[in-house]
C-alpha cells in the first residue's frame, strides 16, 4: 500500500462436511426375497437392504428406516478489511461474503414396512377382545398376513444460502486514558433457494394470507379471512418463496478506561444479528413435503406381503442424480 498507515487484510476460506449415516446391506433384498412395489425400486434411490417388518412386541426385523442419510456441507467465505490510521481515529472498514450450500438425500421408508398385530390368528379375528387376547403377531408374520404397511419417497434438497456483511468502525482515542469505539454493521441473509429446481422435491403450500406471496388477487373467504391456493414448487433457482430483509442495521457503542496503569474499565452496547441455527428449517419457504414427497400406505386390511399392492409413479425429479 502507497502508506504505513493504510493496512489491508484480505481472507478466504473454505470448509467441506459430509455425513453419511448408511446401512451394511449391498444387495436389493426386497427383489431377492419377492417383496414387490416399494417406492425405492420405482425411484431407482436406496433401494438395497429389505423392507421393514414389526410383529408387534417383538424386535423389528429387516433394515432401519430412513437410511441411508446423506448430508455435505459447503461453505466459502470471502472477507476484506481496511484499517486507516489517521491522528487520533483508527478507521476500520469490512466487507463480509460466505456462500453456503447443504446437499443432503434421506430415503426415508423407500423400502417399506409392514406391521402384523396378530389379528389374523386370534380366536374371533372380528372381536376386539379377542384379538388382543388370543391373537399371535409372530404367527401372522410367518403366514405372510400384514395389518398394515406402507413405502414413501426418498426426501432430498440441495439448498443455497448467501450471506452479505459490511461495516465500520471508528476507535477515538479521546485522551490517552479514554477510548470511544462507534461502529455500524449492515447484514442481509438470503432465504434458502435452490439451484435445480427441477431436480428437487420441495414444494410451498400457499394461502392467502401468506404476506410472503405475490401476486394472488383472488377474494378472501369471507369466514375463515384466508383462502387454499396452490401447491408450488420454486420457479427459479432464485425462488427463495420470501421477502429479503435489508434492515438489519446494527449499531454498537463502546469505550475503554484506564484509572491507573494496571486497571482498564471497558463498556460496550450493541444490537447483533446472526444465521438460524437450523439452515432451511427456521427461514426456509419450501420443504420436502407432499405432493412431491409422498407416504403410501395401507391400513386395516388384510395384505399378503408376497402381493403387496403399494405403487408409485416415477417423476423426473425424483430420479435424478444429487448435486454433490
């Protein structure tokens, strides 16, 4: 720099976390064992190890729902500072930029599951009593005769977030005991958005009221004050489905003491802003939910497991690689 009294301090960094939480199976046991119709054969995704299955109050046999479960974490950040030393002031000035991406693909109950009461082997299968009495859950299960089951979508996102940041800052050297410190910080946090909209399954249920949606002029029911709309789905890789906030102004005021040579007396106020604590969770518009993500089910009827009538529709989406 052209002066000792002008220092710059630029930074980069970057971090990279990926979490797996994975099953040993490396083999589709649902198709070597004959188990038919499980989401995870439509979609192509987890489908290896074997449905689920509960005789109740015994130990769940098959392999555990929801995983595999895999989360990345990618961060970069980009900083500059600027210190300018001018008589009594120490001028500070920053700029702040990190870009956040979180990939992460559950399967949820892909596989299936299927439950097994012992209604079928009660004494009277017709009486409640009876059932819960007489009834042999282990039984059902070797006969194949299922209560209940169902299968559902794997659950994915691939999620951006930017932050922005820039302040100053001046530090007053009043007398040489006293210090004042002034400075302000501007920050906007960009709602979560996602870059292939298409590929994912994320999806915003609309109403309304929702002061966060544009663009509805349909009149309000007159009894609830609030109207169904739509399902939606991002129309951008933009489409953050939210407001942004740029007010986020924060103020801090500060000043150091020193009475005598070893004892300084410090005082500072402020106001602080920070990121959520769960990234897509607490400021998020749209999630992996139905109509994408869907959980299919049948419920009180008898089913041979062999037969298993669950179906799914493939969507395009669902089928396509996760970005890393």
């Amino acid at each position: 720099m052209p002066s000792s009294r002008i220092t710059n301090d630029f930074r980069f960094g970057w971090t990279w976390f990926p979490t797996a939480f994975d099953i040993p199976a490396r083999e589709n046991l649902n198709a070597r064992f004959g188990i038919k119709g499980a989401v995870g054969a439509a979609f192509g995704q987890h489908d290896l190890g074997l449905a689920q299955f509960t005789p109740t109050a015994f130990t769940v046999i098959g392999s555990r729902c929801c995983w595999p479960n895999n989360d990345e974490l990618t961060n970069y950040e980009f900083a500059d500072n600027l210190l300018w030393l001018r008589g009594k002031h120490s001028l500070k000035f920053g700029v702040d930029y990190r870009f956040i991406n979180k990939a992460s693909l559950s399967a949820r109950n892909n596989r299936g599951s299927f439950g097994f009461s012992g209604e079928y082997t009660a004494e009277f299968p017709n009486v409640a009593a009876s059932r819960l009495a007489t009834g042999n859950p282990m039984t059902d299960f070797l006969l194949g005769w299922a209560s209940g089951g169902g299968s559902g979508t794997p659950a994915r996102e691939n999620t951006d977030y930017q932050y922005y940041g820039l302040y100053l800052r001046d530090d007053w050297r009043v007398t040489p005991k006293l210090t004042l410190n002034a400075g302000l910080r501007w920050e906007l946090f960009a709602g979560p958005y996602y870059p292939h909209p298409e590929k994912e399954l994320v999806t915003k249920f609309v109403l309304r009221g929702d002061p966060n949606y544009l663009g509805l002029d349909d009149e309000v029911s007159p009894m609830l004050n609030i109207q169904f709309q739509e399902w939606r789905i991002p129309n951008g890789e933009h489409d953050c489905g939210c407001r942004l906030d740029g007010n986020n102004f924060a103020p801090r005021l500060g000043l150091a003491y020193q009475p005598t040579k070893n004892t300084v007396l410090r005082a500072g106020v402020g106001f602080y802003y920070g990121f959520q604590d769960y990234l897509g969770i607490e400021d998020g518009r749209y999630y992996a939910q139905p109509p994408l993500v869907r959980d299919l089910c049948f419920c009180n009827r008898m089913a041979k497991v062999t037969s298993s009538s669950i179906t799914a529709r493939n969507r395009s989406s669902g089928t396509s690689e996760r970005r890393a």
